[in-house]
C-alpha cells in the first residue's frame, strides 16, 4: 500500500448531514438503523453506504485512519461514537483550521506516539470541496474530490486493494 495515513472530511463525504452542519444533531439521539442517527427536532445524520468496509479494509492494512473536519470537537465526537466509527480513528482533527494544518497535526501525534514519520506522499485525502483538496495536493499527498474523483466507498475499495 503507497499510502499510510487516510484523512477524511466529514460532512457530504463519510456522512450526509440533514441541514448542513452536523452539530445541529444534539441529544438525545438515536440510531434508526445502524449507519443514522437523528434526533427529537428532525435533524440526522448517515453514513455513507460502504464507509464501514473501507475502515475495516484499512485496518487490516495497518493503515491509520482520520478526520480533518470543520465541526465542533465535542458534539461531533458524540455523534461518531453512538455510529460506532471512532473506533477506527488516530488523533481526528474536528476543528476550523485549513485541512493541510490538521492533516500535519495528525502526522505530529503519529509520530510523538508511534515513533512514526509519514511523509506527504503518503498521505490520502478525500473532501467534498475543491476548495479543501487543492492546498493538500499542493502539500505533496493524494487529495482527491469526494463526488467528482470518487463517487462512492466501492469505488474506494475498489481503487485501493
Ligand atoms: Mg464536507
């Protein structure tokens, strides 16, 4: 595998949000199946289909996984556990720096913990906006547009085994 850290944005890429911004999603909350959660005032949030397997794909590669998000670190965080996904993921970055900087964040606490350097070209990127990927793909790693470059968790699967 060319690559070692998978990051991932959030809303419209691992999950669809029902008003755009996954924060409105607060307690109490409950999975109405396993993949979405909503609320009393009708907001929710789901998974994108396939996501799971690439997770677990990716685990089995000793891959790390990651979010770089702008989102509210507490509430989203509640949200990704009841889904079961936090699991899966080293040092998520859900906060409202540029992408670039929280992806070499995470790069920092892998290698503060791990011993580990991973350098940008082994870096893979998904994000919904052209705005975000750009700066990444300028950084050195694979960045690419969820709905335009991928256009499903399949396709990922696919393109990466
Ligand atoms: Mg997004």
């Amino acid at each position: 595998m060319k690559y070692k850290l998978f990051v991932f944005d959030l809303d419209e890429t691992l999950w669809t949000v029902s008003e755009g911004l996954c924060s409105l999603v607060r307690p109490p909350f409950r999975l109405s199946t396993p993949d979405r959660l909503e609320n009393d005032k009708g907001y929710w949030v789901e998974l994108k289909p396939g996501v799971r397997d690439v997770f677990k794909f990716l685990k089995s590669r000793k891959c790390y996984v990651s979010l770089a998000s702008r989102n509210d670190h507490g509430p989203t965080m509640d949200l990704l556990d009841a889904l079961k996904v936090s699991e899966y993921l080293v040092f998520p970055q859900l906060g409202w720096r540029p992408k670039e900087e929280s992806i070499q964040r995470i790069i920092k606490e892998i290698q503060k913990r791990d011993k580990v350097t991973i350098k940008p070209a082994a870096v893979f990127f998904l994000d919904d906006w052209p705005e975000n990927v750009v700066p990444v793909k300028n950084w050195g790693a694979t960045a690419l547009i969820y709905g335009q470059d991928v256009d499903s968790y399949e396709e990922l699967l696919e393109m990466l085994k």
